[in-house]
C-alpha cells in the first residue's frame, strides 16, 4: 500500500464519481449472495445487508472487485451474514436510506458530510482512495491559479458535488470569498459531460471535471489544468471516496458492517496492487466501459491503499475546515466525526494484497 503522508485535511472526491457521475444504468438488476456459515445456502428471507452498486463509473473499482472476486461472499459466510446486491441509484442516496433500501456502498465523503451534518443516516467506516478531480480553464483566460478565480464563473456537476466543497476549501484559504453573505465566484451547473464544451464555448472561465471526464476533455481540448486533487500538496493525500454502512446496521448489525468494511478494504487493496486486472474486470463484466490501458492508468494514477484510521482522521480534519467555512451546523469536528465515522471490532486498520494473498496491516 503506498503510504499516505502529509496533512490530510478533507474527505473528497474520485474519480469518476462525482455527485452526478454515480447514475445506475437503465437496465436494473439484482444479485443474490451468501448466507449463513454453516450451509453456504442461498438465503430465502430479508438478507442482513443490502449493498447498493452502480455500473459506468472507473471509481467504484471497489465495490465492483469486492463484488466479482468474491471478497463479500468470503467475509460475509465466515461471519454468518445473509446479504443482497442491488444496483441502485446514489444520487437518491438520501431517500433509500430513508426506506431501508440500502444499508451498505461507497460514496463521495466531501459531498456527504454536509448531508450528514444535516440528518442523513449514514456513518463511514474505511478510506478507499485519493481523489481525482481536476479543474480547467482555456489557454489565454489570464487565469494560472485558484488564486484568480475572485469574480469567474466556475462551472460545476452540481452545487452540492464534492468538486464544490473542495474548491470553496481552497478559495477560502487564498481570501475569496465562498458564504452566502460573501460570495466571491459564481457557481454555474451544467451536466458533467457537459461542462467541456461550456468552457469552450466561454459560458464559464472554470470548470470542474471528475475523470474519466476530465481526462477525455483535457486530450480533446488542450485545456489547461489549475488544480489537480491528486497532486496538489493540499488534497493529495485526502480519501475522497469512503466504505459506509447506515446508522442503523451499525447499531444493529455491527457483524455485517464489520464484514462488509473487510471485503471493501480488501478490494481496495486489490486494485492498488492490479490496477490493470481490476480495469479489466470491470470491463469484463459490464461494470464499466472504456479503453483498457486507459482505464487501468486512470486506476493506477490514484492512491487506493485503504485505510480505517486515516479515513477517521480525514473526516475530523474535513470537518473543521468546513465548520470554519461554515458550512456545518456542528461545532465541534471531535463530536461530529463520532456520528460520520465508525470502527468496528474486528476490522484491521488495512490489508495489503501480494502475491495472491492478503495481510492485514494494523
């Protein structure tokens, strides 16, 4: 796993999916899994936990391996846990927690500890891996840096997406003014894949593009690029996408959550250490389309090493920049990371995938 060092600062964003990037497919489809430990048979009442997956996003490199390679059929059957898989749309993440459609996924931690802080029930359990947003402008726009961006037009997938809660992060740290009462740039939305070509159109100075958009738009238009999350020394080492099981599982369930936090870890283990075969096999099985060496760069590019703690420690640093901002109700990060965060017994800090097999890093 390689090593996350720095100041880790902020829970953000992946690749791939952003907010308006984690749209289920059209065609809807479920899966059953494992059930209990001592017969191995197909469970034919409620499942313990249903896991919601979605196809067409590089980012969910996780959940898809963790699903294909059989990560939650071992850990579930040694926990005695029944368990579903269904393909589901997390852009209404929200109302299915609400209606116990879900109990388990991954999601954008920068874009949902705004909406935990605001009531929604769902609390993260693991680090998955660094971000991959990027932020253009035109060649000749004058603009170098966020540190011009006082008075642009900054096109965005949404204003609640986790390109906007990072970039508000940095504009505040270079004086420009991100609150309702002063707010310093403006916000434009307009659909991921449309964003390119309002840059280059003019109908904004800035946009922000989560891979494999962002990649496809910089070879397409020659954009320039002002800011990377997964290079610049404020962001690099931050996990933007996060394991998390609903309130309620946890303080039910604590078994499942803790087997379903094992499996994630360690299919996140696993692409880090075969980018290129967890490229492949999403390609193979539907989960996401696109060029296999450009796929598996993409998925190479990114630190996906996981980690429980330093998720934790992510989302208390994230937690403070953002009630600085004031983008929280809460006051106070160390109370407010009790409710978005949860290790559970049993789970190790990491694991590490090598020559076939897995250890468990403490």
């Amino acid at each position: 796993m390689k090593k996350l060092t720095g100041k880790i600062v902020s829970a953000m964003l992946i690749a791939a999916i952003g907010i308006s990037g984690l749209m289920a497919c059209s065609k809807k489809e479920e899966t059953s899994g494992a059930s209990n430990s001592s017969t191995g048979a197909q469970s034919n009442g409620d499942p313990d936990i249903i896991i919601g997956t979605a196809n067409g996003s590089l980012c969910l490199a996780p959940l898809h391996i963790a699903i294909d390679n059989g990560y939650f059929e071992e850990e579930f059957k040694a926990a005695g846990v029944t368990w579903k898989v269904e393909e589901i749309d997390l852009n209404n993440l929200s109302s299915l927690v609400a209606a116990d459609k879900v109990d388990a996924s991954t999601q954008l931690a920068g874009a949902m500890i705004p909406q935990i802080d605001n009531g929604l029930e769902i609390t993260f359990t693991a680090g998955l891996h660094t971000g991959c947003t990027k932020y253009y402008t035109k060649d000749g726009s004058g603009i170098e840096s966020v540190a011009d961006l006082k008075g642009k037009k900054i096109g965005v997938p949404g204003i609640g997406d986790s390109s906007v809660i990072a970039l508000k992060r940095l504009l505040f740290d270079n004086g420009i003014g991100v609150t309702t009462e002063n707010l310093e740039v403006e916000w434009v939305v307009y659909g991921l894949t449309d964003l390119p070509l309002a840059l280059e159109n003019g109908a904004i100075d800035v946009a922000a593009l989560h891979d494999p958009v962002a990649y496809s738009a910089e070879k397409e238009y020659g954009f320039k690029k002002i800011l990377d999350l997964s290079t610049d020394e404020k962001f690099k080492d931050e996990y933007c996408c996060m394991a998390f099981v609903t309130n309620k599982l946890a303080k039910e369930n604590p078994k499942a959550a803790a087997a379903y936090t094992r499996a994630m870890l360690k299919a996140s283990a696993f692409v880090q250490a075969n980018p290129k075969e967890a490229a492949k096999i999403q390609i193979d099985n539907n989960q996401c389309s696109g060029d296999l060496e450009v796929n598996a760069s993409l998925l190479a590019s990114y630190n996906y090493g996981p980690s429980v703690s330093i998720a934790g420690v992510t989302i208390t640093n994230a937690a403070s920049e953002l009630i600085r901002i004031g983008e929280l109700k809460a006051d106070d990060p160390n109370v407010f990371v009790t409710k978005a965060f949860t290790k559970f017994d049993g789970v190790p800090d990491s694991f590490k995938y090598e020559n076939g097999s897995f250890t468990e890093v403490n």
